[in-house]
C-alpha cells in the first residue's frame, strides 16, 4: 500500500489536491466551463459549436499545455535557483506531519493483518447488532432523504467520526472498500430485519427510509448520539450519489484495495471532521 500512499501525498492536499489532477477531476472542471467558452467565441466570433467538440478541443489544448509542463519540470523543480524549487520544498514540509500519521496507519493496519489482530478494523470494540440498529434508526429519523445505499455511507461516518472523537468506533462492524463505497456487511441484514419488524418503513414513491414513530434508540449513548447528530447534519442532506462520490475521495477508501477491510484509524483522515470537542459541549 506503500506507493498509494507516497503518490497520494504529493499530490494532495494545498491549492490542487489529487482529486482535482485525476483525470476524473479534469474532467468534471472542463465540463463545468464548457458553456462559458461557447458562450464567449460566440460573444468575439458570431460562431457557435457544437458542446462536445469544444469539450473535446479544450481537453487536447490542456493535453498539450501538460506536455509542456511536463517537459519543463524536472529542471523546475530540480534547480535551487528556480523559486518554484523552494515552493516544493515548502509543500512538502507542510505536509510531513500528515505523511508520518499516514505511514503510522498503515503499518497499524499492516501489523494487525500480520498478527490477525480484528479490532483495527472493529474500531477496538467487538460487533453490536442491537447497536447498529439503533444507529440506522436514529439516522433515518432525523427528517433527511436516506436511501439504502447512502445508509452505508452515513454508517461508515458514523463509526469512523466516532473513533476520531472517541478512539473507539460505535457498532464495532468492518468496513469493505466496495465499488460504490464502503459497506458494512451486517447493516442490509439488520435493515432488512427492522423494516419486517415495521421499526423503518420504506416510502413507496421515492424509496427513502424513514424511522417509526418513538423507536427506542436507548441503547446509543449521549456521546453517540451527538456524534450521529453531527453526521446527519454534515452528511444527510446528500444525496446517493453526492454522497457515495464523496466516499470515494477519502483516504480511507483510497488507499484501500477493492473488497479490502477499512482500519478505523483512518478516521482522522476523513475530509470533515468535528471539533475535538463536540461530545464535551
């Protein structure tokens, strides 16, 4: 996983982060400026063309703007007398506390592979059914638009937020790095269970859950619930596919191999994070 890492943090985090260099990244910024050049060779020449021929043509013009950059950097960021020199060097001793706490997760994460070690990717408690049925039905009674799919998601925060606040996560279930996001195993077996249980209903038109009226989410406890409070104010009002896109972007899927379990300690790396505080406020 070492490499993943490595390349990651280069081009992370600052002014550009690797999602906006990705191709996909690229991608969806020339899509987004594709009207606004149409608009403006018509406002300077009275032509107008076709959308996908300027997408296409501002792609080959950023291709060839690349080569160039390419062709220039290693003398760029090679040679002390250039500035752009120094500014790399500052890029990367902004970055090296994050590197360390990087590499110290993965070798947890590579020791307890090594050592069988199950509570890395437990969040250091054992697995609570009772638990994480409270979860979904606290996070599907808070009002929002939750569907099966962003009910991983919303999951997946929960516990790994929980870890940050915590040091421990809050159902004790594994994460899998999927393709549409991380997945718990447990959580469509426990939702299918509450749903024949009439404890969530299903909304025949949109297909959203929504929690019966004075379920009983005792079991969670106040700690718990201002962290799933927290979640379903930052990440409920997402949609699926907002949602699961941002998933996707984490550290903690990343730098994850497909089907591969998710170490809890890569909650300190997740893109919005609460105060330290909040379960003390």
């Amino acid at each position: 996983m070492g490499y993943r890492i490595i390349y990651g943090l280069l081009v992370s985090g600052g002014v550009m982060g690797m999602d906006e260099i990705s191709t996909d990244g690229l991608t969806r910024k020339i899509g987004a400026i594709v009207d606004k050049v149409r608009s403006a060779i018509w406002d300077e020449t009275g032509e107008t063309f076709d959308e996908r021929l300027v997408e296409d043509s501002i792609k080959a013009f950023v291709a060839v703007r690349l080569e160039r950059l390419e062709e220039s950097l290693l003398e760029m960021l090679t040679s002390p007398a250039r500035p752009e020199f120094h500014e790399l060097a500052a890029f990367i001793q902004q970055r090296k506390p994050l590197s360390d706490a990087v590499a110290a997760a993965e070798e947890m994460v590579y020791l307890a592979e090594e050592f069988n070690d199950e509570s890395v990717f437990e969040g250091l408690r054992p697995f609570s059914k009772p638990k994480m049925a409270a979860m979904i039905e606290y996070l599907t009674g808070k009002g929002h638009y939750v569907y099966k799919t962003s009910l991983n998601k919303l999951l997946f925060y929960s516990d790994l937020t929980h870890f940050y606040l915590r040091g421990m996560g809050m159902s004790g279930a594994t994460y899998y790095n999927r393709p549409f996001g991380p997945v718990a195993e447990p959580a469509s077996l426990v939702l299918n269970e509450l749903i024949n249980a009439g404890q969530i209903t299903v909304e025949p038109r949109t297909k959203t859950l929504r929690a019966a009226e004075g379920v009983d989410t005792g079991v969670l406890s106040a700690e718990e619930k201002k962290t799933l409070d927290w979640v379903a104010a930052t990440y409920g009002k997402m949609g699926a596919s907002e949602i699961s896109e941002l998933s996707h972007r984490e550290m903690a899927y990343k730098y994850t191999e497909p089907n591969e379990r998710i170490a809890y300690a890569y909650g300190k790396f997740l893109k919005q994070l609460p105060p330290k505080n909040l379960l003390y406020n």
